[in-house]
C-alpha cells in the first residue's frame, strides 16, 4: 500500500459511563451506554467503514463500549488495548497515530473526552458542510464519532493534515 494511498481515522468516545466508588478506571457503562455503543457500531457500518485496525483504551467503559460496537460491524478488525490511551493529551494521541504501520488503511480509536475531541479538531484542517462547526458546538458528546480522512503515511499525521467527512452522535 502507498503511503498517499488515503486513510481515515474513526475517533470514537467511549459510551456513556456510571458514575460509581471505582476508579474512574474502572467505571462501567450505564444502560444508555450500553444502548448507545450498538448504535454507533451500526452507524460506522452503515457507512460502509470497517476499520483494519482497533486501537482502544483499557479503561472499563472503553473496553466494553467497544465490546458492544464491534459486534454490529462485518468484520472483527485487530484490535489493542492500550494504556496510553487512557488520559492521553492531544499530542500523545497524535504520536500514537504516528506509529501506526503503513498497512492501516482504517483505524479506529476508542478513547475519551479531552483528547479525542480536541484530536478531531486539530486534524480537521478541512470539512465538509458544518460538521466542524457542529461537533465543537456539541462538545463531542459520549458514544460519537468523528471521521477524518488524509493522504500519506501515519508518520505524518499532524495539525490540520485531514478532513473532516463524517460526524455522528447518538442524538442524530
């Protein structure tokens, strides 16, 4: 695969989450998550996006909003847990993405507010429609989606590389 060839980055919230006396590692899902992780699993299918590979955070509520999501798509893509995930700021998010191996056409994040939020807005140096707009307005609310497709290598992910084409929340 070239390293023009185009790729997408699907930054996905976790669902949301209880508020409970575990760690805020540890949190689970509450019944709106576990409805809302299906739905957007369904969404990312429906748009004809199966991603080649998972990177998810190892924070409960991640884990099992992915559980839930992936279960509505054609394939199970690879997927890893990655500690680095959780409370990563936007530049260790982005330093990850660079690591990514040329091979991934399509990646999928699963992480949490700041960092994906602010990720999907610092990749977004186009869009289309309002959708930039739109999504900081709403705050990237849990169990949303933003899609950001760039040409190049995953070594060259930076500020303002992508467009943004796709945003979805569970409210749509």
């Amino acid at each position: 695969m070239s390293v023009d060839t185009p790729r997408r980055i699907v930054l996905l919230r976790h669902a949301k989450a209880e508020w409970s006396q575990e760690s805020d590692h540890e949190r689970p899902l509450a019944e709106r998550g576990r409805k809302d992780a299906p739905a957007a699993g369904s969404w990312l299918a429906g748009a004809g996006i199966n991603p080649d590979l998972t990177l998810c955070s190892t924070a409960l509520r991640t884990r099992e909003t992915w559980k839930l999501f992936v279960h509505e798509l054609p394939q199970r893509p690879k997927t890893v847990y990655d500690e680095r995930l959780y409370e990563a700021s936007l530049g260790e998010l982005i330093a990850l993405l660079n690591e990514t191996s040329d091979d991934v056409h399509d990646l999928l994040l699963v992480g949490h507010n700041p960092g994906v939020h602010a990720l999907a807005d610092a990749l977004s140096g186009e869009t289309e429609g309002d959708l930039l707009p739109r999504m900081n307005r709403s705050g990237f609310p849990t169990a949303s989606m933003a899609v950001v497709t760039f040409n190049g290598s995953w070594k060259s992910v930076e500020h303002g590389v992508g467009r943004l084409v796709a945003y979805w929340t569970p409210q749509d």
